[in-house]
C-alpha cells in the first residue's frame, strides 16, 4: 500500500513537471529596437549607435541609460504560457573603475528608436524587473535578464509591451567610480551579439 501511494506520487510529479516541459517550445528573436541617451547632451538618442550604453563616466560626469523593445511572436495568444523569458545583452566593455549593478524597468509610454532623448525619455515601472552584477574589466560577456513576468503579461494583455530601460541604479552611482558600459544594439555588424529575447513557452 505505502509502495504504491509512492509510485502514483511519482507519477504525478511527473505529469506535472515532465509533460508540460516536454510541449514547450523555445522563440528566439534578435530584432530588437533601442537606444541610448546621456545626461550630459539631453536632446541626443543614439537610436543608430552600434551599442548600448549605461552607468557613470566619470572623467566627463556624463550619465547614460539604454532602452530596447522587440515585437513579439504573433503565434502568442492571452492564453500562452511563458515558462521563462531572458533579455540576453552581449557586453562589450564591462565598468572599469569598479564593480557595478545594471537594472531593467518595465517602459510604460510608447517611443520611437530614434526620437528618444533624455528629455522626452518614457515614464517607466518604479518595480525593478530585474538586476545583474556587472564585474570590473569583464569584457565580451553574455549578460542575462529573466523577464518572464513581464512576458507574460505582455502576452496575456495585462501590460503594454514597450520594452524596459536598462539602468545602472542611483543609489550605485553616488559611490562615484567610473561605471560606463557598453553592451552592442540591433545595430551591430555582427548580428550573433545583437541582443536577443529567449522566450521558453507552451
Ligand atoms: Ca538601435
């Protein structure tokens, strides 16, 4: 008796985890839409700029922040479900001055690519979405954001999909230090480090 409450149990995990996992699928995009701005020039987007920069430079005071977008898999409908959503940004040149964090907001206005400045910049979430260790002088490196709450409720309706923002935190940059990364855009040559949206679902 106690041997096949185990095996029906373990059964039913299996049904549970293993099945659903099986059917899923893997979306893959790499057309992106971004851009970024800089305190220090606020009527300038680099909409075509063949990277994506964020944190602090110190040498010219300038701040910078980046923002991306992608249209999503038209086969989605509200009832697809999102098992785990990754903004993957290559970063070319990591901070050199010190360690740093990047975080990604949710963008709650419309923008365009290239009208975005510093100062039509979109409201976005006070909620983070996600945030990732940037490590002093780590260079050509694959940094990845779970955003899978955030797809799902594009693809369920809930929320507008206009992207995020990619910031380094204020609280980071009043410790000063030289924090400016670069990470490439939709626009590099090289089109294997453009960034991508992984999108795992069923
Ligand atoms: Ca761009």
């Amino acid at each position: 008796m106690r041997y096949s409450v185990i095996i029906y149990s373990l059964l039913f995990l299996f049904a549970l985890i293993i099945v659903p996992l099986a059917s899923a699928e893997i979306w893959v995009s790499n057309d992106s839409r971004d851009t970024w701005i800089e305190i220090r020039n606020k009527s300038n987007g680099e909409g075509s700029s063949s990277i994506l920069k964020t944190g602090f430079d110190f040498a010219s005071k300038n701040l910078f922040k980046s923002f991306i977008r992608f249209d999503l898999n038209q086969n989605f409908t509200n009832n697809t479900i999102i098992h785990e959503a990754k903004l993957e940004l290559f970063l070319g040149f990591g901070p050199d001055g010190r360690n740093s964090t990047n975080q990604i907001r949710r963008v709650l206005d419309n923008w365009d690519e290239n009208e975005l400045t510093w100062n039509n910049q979109p409201s976005v979430s006070k909620q983070i979405t996600d945030f990732v260790l940037l490590v002093k002088d780590e260079n050509d490196v694959w940094i990845s954001f779970n955003v899978t709450s955030d797809i799902q409720g594009f693809v369920n309706g809930e929320q507008d999909n206009f992207g995020w923002m990619i910031e380094e935190p204020v609280y980071n940059i009043i410790n000063m230090g030289d924090t400016e990364a670069k990470y490439k855009s939709d626009e590099f040559g090289n089109s294997s480090v453009r960034p991508m949206l992984v999108i795992d679902y069923s």
